[in-house]
C-alpha cells in the first residue's frame, strides 16, 4: 500500500489556494478533501507535479505561475455577442459568469462591457494570467482501481458519480 503521491493513485487533499496578494480563491477547509486522479489531466499541471512524491500527512506550500496554471490571459479570446444571441429573459451585467455549450463541451465566459446589442464575452478562464499560491496536505492515497484509469478518474466517495 504506497502512502506517497504518485502516478496513478488517488490522492486525497486538503488546500487553501490564495492570489499573491493574499486573497483567497478557494479552500477545502470546512468541506471533505479533494479527491483526484494522479497523472490523468484531471488538475491543473503545476498543482499535480507540485504534490508528485508527497507522503500521507506532508504539507507543501507552492506557487504556480500561469503558464503551470491557468495559462495566460489571450485577448483574441474576447469575442463580441449580438444580445440576439442570449435568452431575452436573461438580465445580463457586466461581470456576470456566464455558461454556455460549444462543440467542445461546456465553457464558461465572463461579460466584461454591454454595448447596446453587442456584448463583449471574455473566455479567457477567470484564473488566467493569475499566479496562484497553493498550501496543500496530503490526507489519504490509495491506488487507484482499474475501473478508475479505464475512465480517468475518481469513483465512490469524493470521486465521480456516473
């Protein structure tokens, strides 16, 4: 039974990842930890290599600039919408987050100006161009089960419910 962080096992976690100026974005502090495949595309690359060869109970603290993170922020990705386009019953602001369905599955894009009819939809993702601070500790890992690498990730408790 490995008790160490590596490729294909299940890693359990708790984390508080912070922007550089200190402002949290995210934490598993009152919640159940992390649950994720190691080595299978399912976190963020900076934040998998970080924790790569951490034993139960070890706590790392790292930092990810955006290129081992989110990437960084693309300005071709901010693209202009006819207000056609959205659901008339739908009120739209500027800084809303906004979901919708493209030909590769769901994406997300953040209204960053209205304009009369045509909305300006930013779909860099809201990380990006960020450097992030992680404090992680290693809770549990286990190996992770055939039927878990067939799929790419987690099942049962804290996993992926099909």
């Amino acid at each position: 039974m490995s008790d160490t962080v590596e490729q294909d096992t299940v890693a359990s976690v708790h984390y508080t990842g912070t922007f550089v100026e200190g402002e949290e974005f995210d934490s598993s502090a009152d919640n159940d930890p992390l649950v994720f495949l190691v080595g299978h595309g399912q976190m963020i690359p900076g934040f998998e290599q970080e924790v790569l060869g951490a034993k139960v109970g070890e706590k790392r603290e790292f930092t990810l600039t955006p290129d081992r993170a989110y990437g960084e922020r693309d300005d071709d990705a901010i693209q202009k919408i006819e207000r056609s386009k959205f659901p008339e019953s739908m009120e739209l602001e500027v800084g809303m987050v906004v979901g919708a369905h493209s030909d590769q599955g769901p994406i997300q894009f953040t209204i960053t100006e209205i304009d009369g009819d045509v909305v300006s939809a930013d779909f860099n993702h809201q990380m990006a161009g960020k450097t992030l601070r992680f404090e992680v500790e290693v809770v549990e890992v286990r190996p992770a089960s055939e039927e878990e690498l067939a799929h790419g990730h987690v099942h049962g408790p804290g996993g992926h419910h099909h």
